[in-house]
C-alpha cells in the first residue's frame, strides 16, 4: 500500500503571496478615487429623507454645505436637543448664513462662482420652519443654486 | 571586483504598508455620495417688484400645500402622496383640454419646432411645522411627475429616454416639458 502514501511535497504548499501588495494597492486606488475626504467632525445627527428622483452633484468642490438637525449626545447638554444650524465647524445662527455664504463665494474663484450650489443636508425630521428660514436667507444673499441633500430609496 | 548582483530586498513588508495605508483612508474618508434634489429658488423681490404682482391665471396654477401636520392639500382636496403624481401629470398635460386646467401655449422651440407647452405652474406651500421629509417627499413626486412627461415626450419624439439623449435633445426635452415649480414664499398653512 505503500503507493497510497502521498510524499509530502514543500514547494506546493506554499502560496505565492508576492501579488498581494499588488492587490491591497489597487483596493487602497479604488478607495483613494472614489471617496473625498472627511471635512470635518459632525456636531448634528442628519438622517436625510429618501427620495427617488435625485440626481448627483456634478461638481463637489463648487458646493457647500448646511448641516441642520439636532445636535449630537455631547453638545445636547450646551444646545438642547432642538434644530441647529451647522455651517462649518459650529452650531451657529440663521444670520450667520450671509457670511458663510460670502466666504463661501470668496474661496471660488471668479468663473465659478455663479455656479456655487449650498448643499442642504437636514435631518427627516427637522421643522420646516427652520428650512425655510434657512432658504429666505440663501435668497437674499442670491445663493439661488441649492440642493436638497437625500438618499436613494 | 564587487559581485554584480544587487541585495535582495525584502517586499514581504510591503502588503502591510499597503494595508496600513488602506485602513488609513477608510478611517478618514467618507463614502458620502452628495445626491439630492436640485433646485433653484427664485430671487428675492426687491421693494418696487412687490407692487407688481404676478399675474398668473388662476387655472394655470395648482397650489400643492402641506400643513403643519403633514397632510396635503392639492387644489383645494385633501390628497395622499401617492395621488399626487397622477394629479400633477394630469394638471400639466391637460388631456382633454379641460378649461378648468392650464392652457398650452403654441411655442417655438429652437430645433425642433412647434410645440403646445403646458403654462401650469406648480407652486408648493408649506407651513413652518411640516416635517422636512414630507416635504421632500412632495418634491420627489413633483419631480417624478415631470421627469414621467419628459420620459413620455423623449420616447414619443426620439425613441430615447430622456436620460439617454444627447444634451441638444435634452435641452429640447426641457423646453417643451418645463419643470415650474415655484417654492412660494413662505406662508401659515393653517390647519383645516
């Protein structure tokens, strides 16, 4: 029975992982491509409401963003757990919007600038109240390009 | 002589710089995908363009509001979201040429022709105590009503979706399907 017995070869068991930086590089690519970077820490929670019809932001670096909802577990005890306005890194008001939207314009430069849109992303169950003022504002700074920011169901 | 051969270096680190590299961008990267809906609001009146009011006739407008808890009113009923899409694509195309419904008007669209283009305008009201996913919900089936007719007119006279032409149809498509909505100014809906 001697011809049953495997003789126990090295060299196969062996696997070849000379290809696998290879592999995680391509992944650490396809990440680096299609992913933008974390601008900054989220101080409100925004669950943003579904829709079916949307249509993506063709250019991300002409765009800024409002964040409104309530605010997250560590700020609830400074600002209750009512809506608040995020523009940048703070919770800040519905009139700081004229000056966030102006420095917002500043940093474009001059040909882009008519194409700015001021991306809104609030929470589902955010007032419209708040919304509106928010919007009453963006038009009377003539930020007229704007986007409701949802997720598609 | 020095030998010719180069040390060998070692690449069997290489996987876990790789790898480190990799956990690095996914800790400070988001996948956000920035989608939404688009919109462009109106401009704010200066003081002597109130006086002037927007003379729209009154069977060329259909007042979708939402109220304070969330119920919709199209025209004058109350309605269910799912409703509303027919009751739009039935306000901007007017089937029968119902005089309570909007006129079309004869216009000329640069290559393509003539056209009766609807003179419907949608305008949505909300109060201030709608919750923001009605209201977007409202909006994707207005869009979604539009969208529908552009679909119907692109097949109709292309063959294509609408999606699928080329920019010169589209803009032609836009025309002759005009997404009006106007975001009123903001008024109480009250509860009725």
């Amino acid at each position: 029975m001697a011809k049953f017995i495997k003789k126990k070869d090295d060299d196969a068991s062996k696997i070849n992982t000379a290809s696998l930086p290879d592999i995680v590089f391509m992944i650490l690519m396809f990440f680096m491509v299609s992913v933008s970077m974390r601008k900054m820490d989220r101080m409100v929670i925004v669950t943003m409401p579904q829709a079916t019809e949307i249509a993506k932001l063709e250019r991300k670096d002409l765009s800024s963003y409002i964040y409104i909802g309530t605010p997250v577990l560590q700020y609830q005890g400074l600002h209750g757990t009512d809506s608040q306005i995020q523009l940048n890194d703070s919770f800040r008001s519905v009139d700081d919007i004229r000056d966030f939207v102006a420095a917002e314009r500043e940093s474009l430069s001059e040909q882009d600038r008519p194409f700015m849109t001021v991306s809104i992303k609030a929470d589902e169950n955010t007032r419209m109240g708040i919304i509106t003022d928010v919007k009453q504002e963006l038009r009377r700074c003539s930020a007229l390009k704007i986007m409701y920011g949802a997720r598609k169901k | 002589m020095a030998s010719k051969k180069t040390p060998d270096i070692n690449g069997g680190s290489m996987a876990d710089i790789a790898f480190l590299m990799l956990i690095f961008f996914l800790m400070v990267s988001t996948m956000d995908s920035e989608e939404g809906l688009s919109r462009r609001l109106p401009p704010m009146p200066t003081e002597d363009q109130k006086v002037e009011n927007q003379k729209v006739k009154q069977r060329n407008i259909i007042q979708v509001r939402i109220s304070s808890n969330d119920k919709i009113f199209a025209g004058n009923e109350i309605i269910d979201v799912s409703q509303l899409k027919d009751k739009i694509t039935e306000f901007l195309t007017n089937p029968n040429e119902d005089p309570l419904l909007p006129e079309k008007k004869i216009e000329t669209i640069e290559g393509f022709g003539d056209y009766p283009v609807s003179k419907g305008v949608i305008s949505l009201q909300n109060d201030r105590g709608t919750s923001y996913r009605k209201y977007i919900e409202v909006q994707n089936e207005l869009v979604k009503a539009v969208n529908l007719l552009r679909d119907d007119f692109a097949q109709h006279e292309y063959g294509k979706k609408y999606a699928r032409l080329d920019e010169e149809k589209q803009l032609i498509v836009r025309k002759a399907v005009p997404q009006s909505i106007s975001e009123a100014e903001p008024k109480d809906v009250k509860k009725k």
